[in-house]
C-alpha cells in the first residue's frame, strides 16, 4: 500500500525494516486469496465460524484469514507515517486524500464488475474492504496534521470503546456507513449493503500510523516493544474474552464439546470488528512483525514479493479466482450462466449452480494455484515499481 521510505539507519538495517513490513503484508495477502477462493468454490450455506454446524478444519481456514484485513488497515497506517520522511505533511495528506478517493473507485467501479461479479447489472453492490480502506486514508489525510500521539490515541479510544454503540439501533444511512452492518439501499432490483463500517477500521489505520514511530528505533528496543505490545494484546484478549462481559457483541459458550467451545471462544466478531476480534488478530500480527524484524527467513521470501505490490496482487487475484471458477462450472455443468448473477447478499459473488460446493481439498488446490500464477506476475510488477518513479505506480 503507502510506499514505505527509508530511514537514516544504514543500509542493511533500512533495508530490513522495508522487508519486515512488506514479508507480513505478502503472509497476510496469501492467506487473503484463501478466503475469497473459498468464497468462489466452498458451499456457502454453511457458516463457517459457527460452532453449531461447522467442522474445525473449515473453521480454522476462515479463522485463519481474519488476521488479514486488521493487518492491512494497520500497515497502512504504518506505512504512511513512514513515507513522512520523504513528504511533506501536506504532500501526505494530498497523497492519503487521492489515493483513498481511488480506491473507493476501485471497489464500486472495478473490483465490482470486473472481479466480484463479472456483470454491470448492479442488482447488488457491496462496499467491502477497499471501501473502508479508501475513507481510512482520507480519515487519515485529516489526522496527519495532529501530533502523532494525537493521532494514536484517537484510534485507540475508537477501538476500545465503539462497542458501547452495539446497542444503537439505526436505519439511518450514516449510522450504518459509521458503526452498524446494514442495507443503504434495498429495493427488489437494486440493492446496496455495508459490511465494512469505518468507526473500527479508520481507528486500526490511526493506530498503525502511530506505530510507525518505532521504525525510528534501535532494533533492540523496537523488538523488545513489538513482542511486550503483542504478548499484552493476545493476552488482553484471552482475559476480556473469558470474562464475557464486553468487547464483543455475542459471548462465547459451551458446546458439544472442549474443542468446540474453543471455536466459540475464537468466534469473534468481524462484521463490525469488535474490540476482541482486533485484540485476537493484532495482538499475533505484532509478534508477527517482532519474529521477522531482524531478517527474513528464506521459506517467507516469495511472500515480499507479494508486499511489495498488494494492490497489483489485489486486483488480479479476484478476477483470477473468478475465472477459474467458470472454467470448473463449464467442465461440470456446460453452463456457466451462475457466475455472472449475483443478485443479492445471498448469491454473492455468484450464484452457486445446483450441488455447487467443493470440499476443503479443492479449495485449498485452487488457491495453490491462484497464488503461484500471480508470482511471476507480481515480481514483474515489483521490478517495474523499483525501476521507475512514475508517480501512478504508487497507487498499485
């Protein structure tokens, strides 16, 4: 995302900090496009995070992938307060504004017909990750000109403390774009539907800007914060969520059995994020940065590939999955007519043919090769980006 800057460490330690944030942001995106295959070719009529009909290796695969979208919104904080060093505030603030306008483009224009639902019908629009990303950054456009302990604080008060608001119920359209999933538009031909509101999500990216901070320190003393910050969140979360009193809005309860009780207890909500869902995912994507911080294991390496350009690896990995979900409809049915349809919340992105849904196995193939067509693809495009200085190379 924010093009990350150097730092006046030497080289090698300039060259180690890019690479710890850019190895975790590839993790995240690689876990990423195994959601979204799974939303593709899995059976959507179960859900898989409730412990009353799910199994553990399907709750696993979807609970695994929560710990990408708090770990984008974060980085991106993070990664514009780095790029401080080579822009002025106001450049930052310029560059946070259009970059945000374009990727709220990007999702109602692109993503939307071009990857999700290969239509341009609109019978169904949902305002998803980018969405949120983009009215983060603008957000944040706004907040670069506080003081960065301003700006932390502000995020931290917004995660802490936004689900005080789960008992507001709203049909107002601004309440549901801040705080509460719901329907701006809903009429039998056209329907639009918010999952991702911006309260929680702006609050993780102001937090993330606050976090770049530590990138101006020693590795000692960074390292030592990273691991005392996440073991404290991990361990905040374990404590909060025993207690079962705040920071989600459903509680955990005993189920059929210990195993499934744990997936109660790690069934946190998303949809907005709750306080416990950001501890449970931040909390590990900290330790995650302190684990790499000094250098990059060599089986992690093809994942900087993918950091180094997520944008680019964002909007060819949907479209790609989609393909390929036509081409197993066609071999199967010799129609493919349901993966152009998408009518509602319920047949997005597609709209599953009779018997449609592959076993884990499946899904977890295609997303193998999902991610290593786009490999080649995206050190291509990492090559280019280092070459060049266009400035629109910035916005992928």
């Amino acid at each position: 995302m924010s093009t990350l800057v150097e730092s006046v460490a030497p080289v090698a330690a300039k060259r180690t900090r890019l690479e710890s944030i850019d190895v975790v942001r590839g993790v995240i995106m690689i876990l990423m496009a195994l959601d979204h295959t799974r939303d593709f070719f899995g059976n959507s009529s179960v859900n898989p995070t409730d412990p009353a009909n799910t199994t553990i290796p399907l709750f696993f695969s979807r609970w695994i992938t929560h710990f990408c979208a708090p770990t984008f919104f974060l980085l991106t904080g993070t990664g514009a307060f780095l790029s401080r060093r080579r822009k002025s505030t106001a450049e930052l603030s310029r560059f946070l504004l259009t970059r945000g306008l374009w990727l709220i483009f990007l999702e109602v224009f692109v993503t939307r017909c071009l990857g999700w639902q290969f239509n341009f019908d609109y019978h169904f629009l949902g305002l998803l990750v980018l969405w949120a990303l983009g009215w983060a950054m603008i957000v944040l456009s706004a907040l670069v000109f506080l003081p960065p302990w301003a700006v932390t604080t502000f995020g931290v008060v917004m995660i802490a403390t936004h689900n005080l608001l789960d008992s507001v119920r709203s049909s107002n359209p601004l309440w549901t774009i801040l705080h509460s999933p719901n329907f701006l538009l809903n009429t039998p031909r056209h329907s639009i539907f918010v999952p991702y509101v911006l309260i929680p999500w702006v609050g993780v990216t102001a937090v993330g800007y606050g976090l770049g901070q530590i990138y101006a320190w020693q590795s000692e003393r960074r390292r030592a914060f990273l691991l005392r910050l996440g073991l404290c969140l991990a361990a905040g979360f374990v404590v909060l969520r025993a207690i079962n009193v705040y920071g989600n809005p459903v509680p955990w309860s005993t189920q059929k059995s210990a195993a499934f009780t744990v997936l109660s207890f790690l069934n946190t909500n998303k949809y907005p994020p709750s306080l416990l869902f950001l501890l449970m995912t931040l909390g590990p994507a900290l330790l995650f940065l302190w684990a790499v911080d000094v250098s990059t294991p060599r089986w992690l390496r093809p994942a900087l590939i993918f950091g180094k350009v997520p944008m680019f690896y964002y909007l060819l990995h949907i479209p790609l999955i989609h393909l390929i979900a036509i081409a197993f409809c066609y071999a199967r049915y010799g129609h493919v007519y349901w993966m152009f349809e998408s009518p509602d919340p319920s047949n997005f992105p597609i709209t599953p043919p009779p018997g449609w849904g592959y076993s884990l196995p499946v899904v977890y193939f295609v997303w193998a090769i999902v991610v290593v067509t786009l490999y080649p693809l995206c050190r291509w495009f990492a090559g280019v980006r280092q070459r060049r200085t266009d400035a629109w190379l910035s916005y992928f």
